[in-house]
C-alpha cells in the first residue's frame, strides 16, 4: 500500500482494489491503479467510450467492503481509463476519503 504525496486537494492512494464497472450491454472486472474521492484510473483491456455513464462498484479490503457510484468516462490510454465519480450523495466520496486514508 502507498501513499501518493502530490499536490492535490484529495487523498489519493495506489491500492490496486477490485472493481466491477457495468452498463446495460456489458459488466468489466478490473482493478483501480489509482483511486481519490473523486475519480480513479482504472487498468482494463476494454475501456469505456469517452464521455460514457455506468455503474461502478469499489471493492475495498479483499471484498468484504463495496461502494457504488455512477462514473464518467474523462480520459483514455492504451491500458486504461481515467474516470470521475458522480455520486447520487456527498457522503459516498466521503466514506471513501475516510478508505483511502486507513490505507495509507
């Protein structure tokens, strides 16, 4: 587990926890690289279009802890995909700053 020093308002750690990204038409399982309350790069063969919404569900501490959220699609590269979390209420980002932080 390490902690990322940078100069960024948010907490940011570069745990590799399990994610499961899904739309009507396909579910990826793939691994975060680099996860903040706000948005995290997610490693994948097959990315999401850019600008696209789905379902995205953290799976943090071996699985036994799971957070949801809708996510956007901001950035791609040839082994992922940057994206930003749009969470339905504030206190999501919050549980996960608190995650990120036990961390690291």
């Amino acid at each position: 587990m390490r902690k990322v020093e940078e100069n960024r308002k948010c907490p940011r750690s570069k745990d590799n926890w399990h994610v499961t990204l899904t739309t009507s038409r396909k579910t990826i399982r793939s691994e975060t690289r680099d996860v903040s309350p706000s948005g995290a790069f997610i490693s994948c063969d097959r990315q999401m279009p850019p600008n696209q919404t789905f379902f995205v569900s953290i799976h943090i501490h071996s699985n036994t802890i799971s957070l949801s959220s809708i996510a956007e699609t901001v950035w791609l590269t040839h082994n992922g995909m940057g994206v930003k979390f749009l969470y339905d209420n504030p206190e999501q980002g919050h549980l996960l700053a608190k995650f990120i932080l036990d961390v690291c």
